[in-house]
C-alpha cells in the first residue's frame, strides 16, 4: 500500500518534531510505502491536502485535530481518502474514527481497515464586515465557553492529552466573566422520527453549544456521547448559562457524558441548524479558533462527503 503522509511536527507542542523516526517504523512494518511530508506553517496540509487528493491517495495525517481540520478543508471534493494517526494533543476525530493511540496499532488500522464514507460538518457564515466565510469541520463545532478553551488549550499544550485542555477549562472558568451570552439555535431540518431526539429551538443565554460529528471534544469529554461521522447528523448539547459553581459541578459529568440529563442542557440530532449569536461569542471548528464576529451561523451536514479509513467497531 502507498500512502503520503503529513506530519504537523507543530503538534503536541511541538514534541511531533522527533516523531519521524518511529513513524516511519511503524509505516513500514505493516507495509505502507509512505511518502512523508512536512508543514512549515498553518495552512500547509490544507494545501498539501487538495493537491494530493486531486490525485486520489490516501493521505495520512500526523496530527491532531487542528491538522485534520485542515486536510479535510483540502481533501473534501477531491478523490483523496484520508486517515488519521493520533499524534496530536486531543485526538478526538481520531477516536471518533476508532484509531487506537498506540502509534504501532493505530498504523496496522490503517493498513488493514477497510475506507467508509464519513460525514462533515459545514459552516457558513458573514462577517460583521459583511464577508462570506466557509469551513468545514471534521469533529464538531464549538461555541462560547467551548471557543474560550479551545484557545487557551493552545498555551497549555506541552501538558499533553487531555490535561492539557482540563488546565484552560479551570483557567478559563476562573476567568469566566460573561454571565450572559445571548444565543438563538434552531434546527433547520429536524431528523424527525418517534426515535429521534427533539428538534432544538434555544433561545436563552449561552454557556457552551458544541454541535459534534464526533463524539468527544477536547481530548475526550463526551460533549456529544452519541455522536458518530457515520449517522448522517449531527448532535447538539447546548448548555445554558451557568454559575461556575454550577459549572464546576457539570464538569466532571462530562467525562462519561452524563450531563445529558442536566436541566441546562438541551441536547438534540439534526442535519442542520442556524445560530444566531452576539458577535462576541467564540466559535472554533475542530479546535482551530474562527473568525471572530459572526452574528449568523448556518451549520449543516454532509453526508458521506469524505472517504476515510477507519475500523469496522464504530457505529
Ligand atoms: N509547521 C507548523 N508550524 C506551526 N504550526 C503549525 C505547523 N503545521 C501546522 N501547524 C498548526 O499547528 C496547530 C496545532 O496542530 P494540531 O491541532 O494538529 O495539534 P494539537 O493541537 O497538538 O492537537 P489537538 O488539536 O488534537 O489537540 C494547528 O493550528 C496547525 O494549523
């Protein structure tokens, strides 16, 4: 099998710089024939990724979730499949895939699972200024509470894992100084069906809204717990405006997503949905901070929009 691989020797806070050696190890001895490559800079394998897929390799990401943001911002549209190793900080859309984190299992996944069609999430919105913007993401949207820690994660990276986002979710409570963040979220085209959570309609301050392809954000807090790429839509949990007391409490109970049941929060499944937020509201798409300043959010689902190797275990 060949494969190209980029590596964001960036990821992990930069621990990715020594990754090479091992990585090529792994690659070869389940037999991927690999062409490896490099980003100098953010935006790269987002190049990299489009010039590729034109071409209909596999491209394998090294990274984490900020890479694979970008290579299926590329990948998407072209006859490219992707896979994903989990050498980033909170891998999140690499679990969601079922890639084990050991480099050594994760590379004979690659090699021996079979290529299904994923979904992705795509969000469009203007600008205050009144430009158009257009992102794809891979694991899951996050607005508020959610935005803030994703850019503060950034600083504590070097912790690794999921520490490293524990640590900005306690720095950005104790800096949490908005009590009110209006918000509107509708589902535009409810799944419908007995079986299928209601369709959403909040229109009530804001703590977090993670709208999840995958089921994990953050490097495994299961925000969405039922979340899957392979379902065609997404899941919502929107949570309203908490005290930090209140959060505080909450927190832990996203570890094994029963927060669900909290009276805050408002969880639904939908194939897309408008938001409209204040523009001071933070947004991140797979943890890679947006634009600031959208007044209005249009998410929806594609399904199926992208070929990606991943073990047969996930629903
Ligand atoms: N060569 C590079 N130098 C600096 N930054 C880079 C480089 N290549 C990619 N980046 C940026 O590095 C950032 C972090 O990458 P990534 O998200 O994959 O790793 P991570 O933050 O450790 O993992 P996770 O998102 O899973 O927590 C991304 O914003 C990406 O655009």
């Amino acid at each position: 099998m060949t494969a190209h691989v980029l590596v964001n020797p960036a990821a992990r806070g930069g621990r990715n710089q020594a990754l090479r050696p091992a990585l090529d190890g792994h690659l070869a001895a389940v037999g991927i024939e690999a062409e490896v490559w490099e980003t100098a800079a953010p935006g790269d394998a987002e190049r990299m990724a489009r010039c590729l897929g034109e071409e209909g390799v596999l491209v394998i990401v090294a990274g984490g979730d900020g890479t694979v943001h970008e290579v299926v911002n590329g990948l998407v549209g072209t006859g490219g499949t992707l896979a994903v190793l989990p050498v980033g900080t909170g891998n999140d859309y690499a679990h969601a895939l079922g890639m084990a984190d050991d480099l050594a299992e994760a590379a004979r996944q690659v090699a021996t699972a079979g290529v299904r069609a994923a979904d992705v999430g795509r969000v469009r919105w203007t600008d205050a200024d009144g430009v158009f913007h257009e992102r794809l993401f891979a694991n899951g949207l996050g607005l508020g509470f959610d935005a803030r820690v994703a850019a503060l994660a950034s600083e504590t990276k070097w912790l690794g894992g999921q520490a490293a986002y524990l640590a900005a979710v306690f720095r950005t409570l104790w800096a949490w100084r908005r009590p009110t963040l209006r918000a509107r979220v509708r589902s535009v085209v409810p799944a419908g069906g007995a079986d299928e959570m209601p369709a959403l309609d909040v229109d009530e301050s804001l703590f977090l809204c993670e709208i999840g392809n995958g089921h994990s954000a953050g490097g495994g807090f299961l925000l969405t717990p039922d979340a899957t790429p392979f379902d065609g839509l997404l899941d919502v949990c929107y949570v309203r405006h908490v005290a930090t007391a209140r959060a505080l409490r909450l927190l832990p109970t996203t570890f094994s997503g029963a927060h669900v049941t909290a009276p805050e929060v408002t969880m639904a499944r939908v194939s897309g949905l408008t938001l409209a937020v204040e523009p001071s509201v933070g947004v991140h798409a797979d943890g890679e901070i947006l634009t600031a300043g959208a007044v209005a959010l249009d998410v929806e689902v594609l399904p199926g929009a992208i070929a990606v190797v991943a073990p047969a275990r996930t629903a």
